[in-house]
C-alpha cells in the first residue's frame, strides 16, 4: 500500500537552488533514511514532507485517513505549559473516546445503548485508546519524562526531543517522519528504539546519522547528492557499497569523455563549418561532452590537518575526587591517571553524570573532595554539546578570527581564517554572513574548527557527533586515529565510538565508576557473556536469582521464549475474535440475547488482550 508520495519538489533559497525535481515514496513496511551533506536539504525536505512547508514546486499526496507522525530536530513547545497540560491538549480525540466510552459503560442500560457502546467502542478501536494509559506511562517513563507539572519552558534540549520523540511513538502512527531522533538520547535508550522501529507494522523516513543504526534498522536509504536523489533497497552497508560503485562508474565515464574531448577539440580548432546536418550534430555534441568531462563530482574533504602543541610526560591525574549535587552522588572517590596517547569513551545512562566528569577535568567546576592535577604543557579543547557561538547576528568569519586571524599549520605555513573556512566546507558566500542561517550541523562544524584552532593536545568531545553529517563524521575519525594527543569522549554514536576509542569509563550510577579496556562492541560482546554465564551458573544450581538492579539487557530463557512466541499467536486469535463480534454486533441483527453475549465477550476480550500485550511487552523488553 502507497503511504506517502512526493513528485517534483523543489525549493530555492533566492537565486540558488537547495533541490530541484525530488521525487519520493514510501509504502507500508518501508524502514528508510535520508543521508545528505549538512546544508543539501534534507530538514526541510522532511518538512515538506511532512506539511509543515511548501515547497516551490511540486505536490505531496498522502493514502486517505494516514496517521503522520513528525519528530522535528528541534522541537518547539508552548513553553507555558506544563507535560500533563501538553498531552491532554495533544490528544484531544483520543481522550474525547477514552471519556465517550466511560460514559457509555457505565451508564444505566436502556433503549439505545447497545447501540451506543458498539460506536464507543469502534471510536476506541479508531484511535487505538484501549491501552492509551498504559503506553503513556511506558513511554514517559523510557525517557525520563517524570515532571510531568513542571513547565516546558525548564526543560533542557535533550529533554524536549525526549519528549518530543515520546509524544509521537504514543500515537502509535501509521508512518512516522523522524529528523534525529537518537540526538539526547542514551545508548541504552536507542538500542529500545531500534527494537521498536524494526517492528513489521513500522513505517517510517529519518533523517540520522547512526550509522549502526542504519544498518541494523533499515531497509532503504535515499542519498540526496548533488541535487539528486538516490533510491538504495537495502541498509547502510549496502548503500556505501552502492554509492562507491556509482560514483566510481561515473568518474571512469568522466575520464573516457575527457579523452574523447582532447579528439574533438582538435577538430573544432580547425574551425569547421557548420553548413552540413553532420558537423552541426558534430559541434553540438562538442558542447555536450565539454559539459560532461567538466562535471566535479568529489565531494568536498574538510582538511583537518591540524597543529597540535607539545604534551609533556605529566598529562592528568584524578586523585580521590568526589562530587554530588545535594543528595545525587555523581562520583565517588575516583582515581585515573592519564598516560600519553590514550583514548578514553564514557558510556553510562543520561543523568549518571558523564557531562559533569568532563566539566570537573577543564576546570568548569571544582569537586567536593579529592584533587585534580592537569600538566604545564596540557591545552585542553573541549567541545561541549552545549557550546554556543555567541551573538548569532555577527558574520561566520568573524567569529571564527575571534579565535585566530593566522593559522599556523604543520610545517610551519600559515592559513587566513578565511582560508580555514574554506576547508571545513565554508565557501566564500557563506564567510559574511550571519552565524543564524547556519543549519544545526554547519553550526556544530564551525564549532569544531574553533576548538581545533586553539591546538589542543587533550581533546574532550561531548557528543560531538550530534547534527554532524556522515561525511564529516567520517573525516573527523580519520583526525582523531591520527592525533597523538589524549581523547576523552562522550558519545551514544556506537559506531564512532568503535573507530576512535581503545578503552571505556563506564558509569553505572550512585558515583561508581567502571573500567574496560576495548571498543564499545567488544563491551557488549562482554556483557552478553557474563549473561549466559550468569544464567548457566543459576540453572546449574537451581536456585531462584536474587534480584538486582539490572545492568545491561538479559536474553530471553527458552521457556520465554516459548512463552513470547506463542502470546503472539494468542494474542493474533484474540484481536481476530474480538473484530469478528464487532461486525456481527454492527451487522444489524435484532437478536438481543446475542448482542447483549458480544458485548460482554468483547469486554472480557480487551481485559485478555490488555494482559497478554503486558505480558509480551515485558518479554520483548527482555529481547
């Protein structure tokens, strides 16, 4: 079934053109993504497909009665209102049919009333409220929406996409439109929503750039480059594959052309007249293969070849340092010293204090006890994902000769501010003018050239990958496997954290602090065993498990297994009952002893169903 289709867009920006002619669709089932270079597009193509902008030319069709769901990059609230006040001014039909329904059960039976709960009924059926409470609170709760009276305007970024990203998997739609909807989130709440999204009944578009993500969710990639849209059936991995291959078939094409033009040109200089119908095809096939060898199709590299200042023997040593926020414990008595050369990711569950360690080390904050002693020659650069560039009116290269007018560069050679631009994807047009019309990843990228700037020889990364292409994500590894200095990075992006990091700060919570030495995968590799360890060595001794606070999502035993298999079909024969007492009950019939048996079937059915779609919810969680 055709969900969505979209013919001809285009959109330009004054004279300039963002795309021209886009043409897309996504059917049921569909899982993809859109990968662009920040700046080709791709927020405001998710915005007209989604309604909120026209584009210049085009139409956008949707299958009638479809249920859309938007996630913006960055979501706007009424400030004023409180998260109670937001969903129930959100949901307005779905609360009106939960009302409708009481009402109707629970008033007295008389003439008509049948009637009127077979159409409460099929107006809970419609908005899919019968378990609406129940998702809510599942949600909220998964990400940590808890102050639900306190007004929206307190909320920080990450907490607004949170519940931004909460209010559209409530709805439970039938597609969803997600711009970025990993940015804020934790690991272990985006390995959930890959476990969600992978679900058959799922149909959506995003715009990410996770590339585990990618690989292990979708099923379609379109690559919007060069003012051109790619169709990729496949996940990530497939797509690069894809990609290369293309774009190394058109570079061979260039060179026969460029060869096939030297040929020509020889015959044009000889000043042919074009009085035949065969050397004017001639000429006008000149000009048409002149255009093709001249076609530049590389993308443009950021040059990230960097300065760094010299780094002494003494780096950075953490003794006996603890810090809480009134009753918060965020660490407790930790000691790490810092040799040359390592690298250092920090995973751990949003609000266990990853931000406030990094914020300890640059010398934003003091600790409560213990001490921090960071070497003479250490120059930190520390790029926070809460960093601002300031008055966002004033001009891009500006701001950027706040930091540096000269760049001194490796070997000595020096670079304008205008031409370190240049090599992080700033063109000249963009140098003057204000820093507000950056996208959210161009703003991020002058961040970073910033930080770089400064030659640090101890990089700390907060999230560095949020709003960055996958582009620049991956020249910014390649820069980080060749730098000598030390790295500290927070990050939920998996796949960076595999290419850049060689040992793990895992924080686990109440001031606790846990080393491992390997990649991200390898930890969880790790994780799975001591799992199945831990479950064999139960099974051996036959003794009931104490329970603990679980720290990484456990296997499902065979018999949940069985168990989780099976509730599926139950539950299958269950909805499929309960839809057919819902035609027999509106088929018209005047056998009221029947009608009356329905009903109180289809009540029973939705308490049923309700206990086993827990039960398997819970299972599910298990995974």
């Amino acid at each position: 079934m055709n969900y969505l289709s979209a013919d001809n867009l285009s959109k330009h920006y004054g004279d300039e053109a963002l795309f021209e002619q886009i043409t897309i669709g996504l059917s049921k089932g569909d899982k993809a993504a859109l990968i662009a270079p920040n700046g080709a597009g791709k927020t405001t193509l998710m915005r007209m497909l989604a309604g909120r902008e026209d584009p210049d030319t085009g139409l956008v069709s949707y299958a009638s009665g479809l249920r859309i769901a938007y996630l913006e990059q960055h979501p706007v609230f009424n400030d004023q209102l409180t998260v109670n006040e937001l969903l129930n001014s959100s949901h307005t039909e779905v609360l009106a049919a939960i009302r409708r329904y009481e009402e109707v059960v629970y008033q007295p039976q008389g003439p008509g009333h049948e009637k009127m709960l077979s159409e409460a009924t099929a107006l809970m059926d419609k908005f899919g409220a019968w378990d609406y409470e129940r998702r809510l609170r599942q949600l909220l709760d998964r990400f940590l929406i808890r102050e639900l009276d306190s007004p929206i305007g307190s909320f920080s970024g990450g907490q607004r996409k949170r519940l931004a990203l909460a209010i559209a998997l409530l709805d439970e739609p039938d597609m969803l439109l997600l711009d970025e909807p990993t940015n804020h989130l934790d690991i272990e709440m985006i390995e959930w929503l890959e476990k969600y999204l992978k679900q058959n009944d799922v149909t959506f578009l995003m715009v990410t750039h996770d590339r585990f993500f990618l690989d292990r969710v979708c099923n379609c990639i379109y690559e919007l480059a060069f003012g051109t849209l790619y169709e990729h059936r496949g996940n990530y991995t497939f797509y690069v594959r894809k990609s290369n291959e293309r774009e190394e078939a058109l570079r061979v094409e260039r060179e026969k052309a460029g060869q096939l033009l030297k040929k020509e040109q020889e015959w044009m200089r000889r000043m042919p007249k074009a009085r035949t119908t065969k050397s004017k095809s001639r000429i006008d096939a000149f000009y048409d293969l002149k255009e093709k060898a001249g076609q530049k199709r590389n993308q443009k590299q950021i040059s990230l070849n960097m300065q760094m200042s010299r780094l002494g023997s003494k780096i950075l040593e953490i003794n006996n340092v603890s810090k809480s926020f009134g009753d918060k414990r965020i660490l407790a008595d930790i000691d790490l010293m810092f040799n040359k050369g390592e690298r250092y990711g920090i995973i751990g569950r949003n609000g266990v204090g990853k931000t406030t360690f990094l914020n300890l080390i640059s010398g934003n904050i003091l600790p409560d006890t213990g001490r921090i002693v960071t070497g003479d020659t250490v120059v930190y650069g520390y790029f926070s994902q809460e960093s601002r560039l300031g008055d966002e009116s004033r001009k891009v290269i500006d701001v950027v000769r706040d930091v540096a007018e000269v760049y001194v560069q490796p070997g000595q050679s020096t670079a304008t501010a205008s031409q370190m631009l240049f090599r992080f994807h700033f063109p000249a047009p963009m140098h003057h003018q204000p820093v507000s019309l950056l996208s959210g990843g161009e703003k991020r990228r002058l961040m970073l050239l910033m930080v770089l700037l400064q030659q640090p020889n101890f990089l700390i990364l907060d999230e560095p990958t949020n709003d960055l292409d996958i582009q620049t994500l991956e020249v910014l590894e390649d820069f980080i496997r060749d730098f000598k200095g030390c790295l500290i990075v927070v990050s939920h992006d998996r796949y960076f954290m595999d290419e850049v990091v060689d040992q793990l700060l895992v924080f686990e919570g109440d001031g606790k602090i846990k080393g491992f030495v390997g990649t991200y995968s390898d930890y969880r590799d790790w994780l799975d065993e001591q799992e199945k360890s831990s479950a064999a060595s139960q099974a051996r001794n036959n003794v009931r498990p104490e329970k603990t606070v679980k720290t990484a999502p456990r296997k499902r035993t065979y018999k949940e297994q069985k168990e989780y298999d099976a509730l599926e079909h139950e539950i299958a024969a269950l909805e499929a009952e309960k839809e057919q007492l819902e035609k027999e009950m509106n088929s018209g019939t005047d056998d009221y002893q029947r009608l009356e048996f329905c009903s109180r079937r289809i009540e029973s059915l939705i308490t049923i169903i309700d206990e086993k779609s827990l039960r398997w919810l819970e299972l599910d969680e298990i995974g």
